[in-house]
C-alpha cells in the first residue's frame, strides 16, 4: 500500500507517514526480510487477534497466543494462491 502511494524509499516513506527518516530506514532494511506470504500471514494473525478482543476474548491472553504464534515456524499457505 505505501508502495502504490509513492513510498519507494526511506526518505519518501518517512515524508508520507510524517515519521523519522531514521526509523524509516530501519522498517526498510526490516521489511526485506520478510516475503509478501509472510507478512500476509501476520496481518492475517493480527486481524484475527483484533477480532477475538473485539469479540469478548481476555486481551492479555489474545496477545500472548499472538505472540506466540507470530514467532513460531507456521506451515506456511499461501493466502494468495487461488
């Protein structure tokens, strides 16, 4: 999504979210290490996280499992395919 808006560097990421070049540069050389698979799988956990604590679910423990599951080796799927 930053790409399509223009951010194709620290310096125009950090114009376009108003943040710190410095922090800019660090979330680009972070980002190269992760495939779009990967973070499509994190952003898939978080909404998931999102909803169990909108729905009711002790938010502590909903983090806890979030954690977890974020930095443990997951059987991958790719939610792109079709």
């Amino acid at each position: 999504m930053l790409l399509a808006k223009g951010a194709r560097d620290p310096m125009s990421l950090a114009q376009l979210v108003k943040g710190s070049p410095f922090y800019a540069k660090k979330c680009f050389l972070e980002a190269n290490r992760f495939s779009l698979v990967e973070l499509g799988l994190a952003l898939e956990l978080l909404l998931e996280a999102d909803l169990k604590m909108k729905s009711g679910s002790p938010p502590a423990a909903t983090f806890e499992v979030l954690l977890a599951e974020l930095c443990l080796p997951r059987v991958q799927k790719n939610v792109y395919a079709q």
